[in-house]
C-alpha cells in the first residue's frame, strides 16, 4: 500500500476539502513547497495561490487560496485559509469580470483575488 | 354595549395582536438559532487547526514575540464587548455590559487603564448615554457575523496591541461575549485573548497531546507574526458566531414568555369582559321586570 496522508483544507467558515492524498504542492512564501507522506513536521506560512492536491485515487483537486498556513505532523496536513475555494466551485467568467473591474478600479485586494482563481482553475 | 364592555373587548383586541407579534418573532428566532449553530460548528475546524498550530510554535520554538510575551508592568488593557443591535432579547445585552463592567473594576483594581471597544448599538447606547469613552464601535452585523466583520473589528485591536504601550497601544486584550451553552443556558463570559497564555490553549487543545518539533517555513518568528492576527481574528469571529446564538437564543425566550404572558392576559380580561357582559344582561332584566311590575301596578290603580 502506498503511503498516504490525510488532508484537511479548511477555511474560516467552513471544511472545504478533505481526504487521503499522496502528495500536495502549496506556495509557501519562501517558495513551492511539495508535502509527501513522511515529511518532517512542518508549519509554514502560504502565499495567495493554487494548492495541488493529488489524492490517493489518482486525480488531482486543485483550490484556490488566499492567505494562510500550512501545518503538517503525523501525516496529517491541515491548510488553514482565510478563504479557500476548489477549482471546481469557481465561476471563470465572474472571476474574468471581478479581475476586470477591480483593474479599473485598482483595487489591488480583489485584484489579486480575482487572479489567484483564474490561476487555479488554469491548473486544474 | 356597555362602555365598560367596549373597553375590555378593545383590550383583548390590542393584546391579540401583541400576541401575533410576539409569536412570530419567536418562531424566527427560534429558525435563526439553528442557522447560527450550524455556523459555530462551521468555524470550529479553523479555530481549532489554528489553536493547534499557535500551540505548537508557541511551545516549539524559543521565539519572543510581543503577542505572547506578557508585559512586566502592564498599565492598560483593551476590552472588546459584544452586544446585540436590537433590543427585545431579555437581558442579553445587559448581562453582558455588566460583565464587561465588572471586568474594567477588576482591571481597573490592578491599576490598568482600560479602553473599552464595542459591537453592536447597544452597548454602544449604554456607554453614549452614560458618556463613557468608547476607543471604537462596530454595529449592523450582530445577527449574522461574516469574517470580514471579525477581520475589520480585530484590525485596529491588532494594531493597538503591536504599538508600544506609551505611543496609545496596549498591554492586554480582553473580550468580553454571551456564551452559547445550550438553547436555554447562555453566560457572558470574559477572557483574555493576548498576551496568550500557553495554559489556556492548552486546555482547549485536549489533554496531554505531545506536539511534534515542527519545522517552521520560513521561520519561527515570520509563522508567529503571520499566525497570532488570524489567531485574534479566529477567537473574535467566534466570539461572534456564539454571541449571535446566545442572542436569538435570549430572543426566542423572551418572546416566548411575552407570548405566554399575551395569552394570560387575553384569558383574564374576557373572563372580565364576559362577567361585565353578565352583568348587563342582569340589570337589563331587572329593569324590564322592574318597568313591567311599576307598569302594572299603574293600570291596577287606575281600574280603581
């Protein structure tokens, strides 16, 4: 049996994400990181970005998250965020839109939001 | 009708409608303390990973950090309550206040100067009246509290308890917020979110789990600078969530025995109605009887 960890992404308001994968690739903000089964204990800060998650199945979940931590003991990975959605939940073409109109506005915040989605969703 | 009868009859009406209000005002509450408890089961999972990972580093790493270290000689401390926009929730609001005055005694007593933030109009009508200084308010979210209304009322908490103390900011941070026991217990409750004490989150952690030596990317202090504002933020938005249950829990309460009270009231006042309405048919007869007999001794001494 191949090795596995359990993965926990939550957000302030609610569980996004859980479940067994083998490996999980997250922008900390020294640089990627990849967390495979085994790793040493780690506690790390995350950068705005997408978040890879392969799971034990095979396929690949991908989520956008703004902001937050990463901490990983005993095979257990938590990804704490303020906000976290999975590629899947995002809407492109409002998140096209928010980028759109945040650029004229110069909101810088929902800027980069608005990117960070758009990014993830091109992963996925 | 009778005037007096007229009178009880528009009191029964005018508390009837009373009644319906109230009713209903119990039966949303009632739905909406469901809807918050969902939202405090919600939040736990953050609120505890982050407890989780503010014990580890504050164990795991020798890191001073001005967060976590207490100040020698603290002279002020901030205090954050939490109370309702609305009224009409029994004592939910006062309870509260009078927590967070009991705690400015105490805080007061060990020589520190408080400053004193509130949420919800409540509170703030309490310390406007009394024209006590309030450091800052927030108001209009009490009933559903999003994070970003936690996030924009920790921000300049935050701020305060970075700044040295001489420069305006603080050595302490207290919140003071209505517990959500269960549908019919709900305490105010004060306790002290900064400077950390490792006692506390120890406690909420469970009992005896070793944590692990964790790995800190980039570094301890960066993790700690990064992790204790979403700390803060995390125990405030819950703080709210459970403030938000206590008070449509309260609420539903108070409406319910007003409702009972209503429904007393209307069963009084037409037992009264009804004895009034009694006594009119009673005088009414009389009457008739009295006319008829005066009536007939009048023919009997004509006929004479």
């Amino acid at each position: 049996m191949a090795a596995e960890l359990h993965v926990e992404l939550v957000a302030a308001d609610r569980s996004v994400w859980s479940g067994e994968a083998t490996l999980v690739v997250a922008r900390t903000t020294s640089g990627d990181i990849g967390v495979m089964p085994g790793h040493q204990p780690l506690l790390g800060v995350l950068e705005s970005g997408p978040v890879t998650i392969r799971t034990s199945e095979g396929t690949t979940v991908v989520a956008a998250v703004h902001g937050g931590f990463l901490s990983f003991a005993d095979d257990k990975l938590s990804l704490l965020a303020e906000i976290a959605e999975l590629a899947d939940e995002i809407d492109v073409q409002r998140a096209e839109r928010a980028l759109e109109r945040a650029k004229s506005d110069t909101d810088s915040a929902a800027e980069r939001r608005a990117d960070v989605r758009i990014r993830a969703v091109a992963v996925r | 009708m009778g005037a007096q009868l007229r009178v009880y009859k528009r009191r029964i009406r005018s508390v009837t409608a009373t009644k319906k209000i109230t009713k209903a005002m119990e039966m949303i509450a009632a739905s909406r303390i469901v809807k918050a408890q969902r939202q405090v089961a919600a939040s736990t999972p953050y609120a505890t990973e982050l407890t989780r990972a503010v014990t580890a580093v504050a164990t795991g790493s020798t890191t001073k950090h001005p967060l976590t270290t207490e100040a020698d000689a603290p002279a002020r401390a901030a205090i954050l309550l939490i109370t309702s926009d609305r009224g009409l929730a029994g004592g939910y609001s006062s309870n509260a206040i009078k927590a967070a005055e009991r705690l400015t005694e105490r805080l007061r007593g060990e020589g520190k100067e408080v400053v004193t933030y509130v949420i919800g109009r409540k509170g703030v009508a309490y310390y406007g009246f009394r024209e006590r200084k309030i450091e800052d308010s927030w108001t209009g979210f009490t009933d559903s509290p999003t994070y970003a209304d936690a996030k924009r009322a920790a921000a300049p908490l935050i701020e305060a308890v970075t700044q040295e103390t001489a420069e305006g900011g603080v050595d302490e941070l207290h919140i003071v917020f209505t517990e959500f026991v269960s549908m019919m217990t709900q305490n105010p409750v004060d306790s002290r979110m900064l400077p950390l004490s490792l006692d506390t989150t120890k406690e909420e952690e469970g009992k005896g789990e070793i944590l692990p030596l964790f790995d800190f990317e980039p570094s301890a202090e960066d993790v700690l600078d990064a992790l204790l504002p979403r700390y803060v933020e995390s125990r405030i938005y819950n703080a709210l969530l459970q403030a938000a249950a206590s008070e449509h829990a309260a609420r539903r309460r108070a409406m319910k025995s007003a409702t009972d009270n209503a429904g007393d009231l209307i069963k009084s006042l037409s037992r009264l109605a009804n004895a009034a309405r009694q006594a009119e048919i009673t005088q009414e007869i009389s009457e008739i009887v009295g006319g008829a007999s005066a009536l007939a001794d009048a023919t009997a001494g004509s006929d004479k």
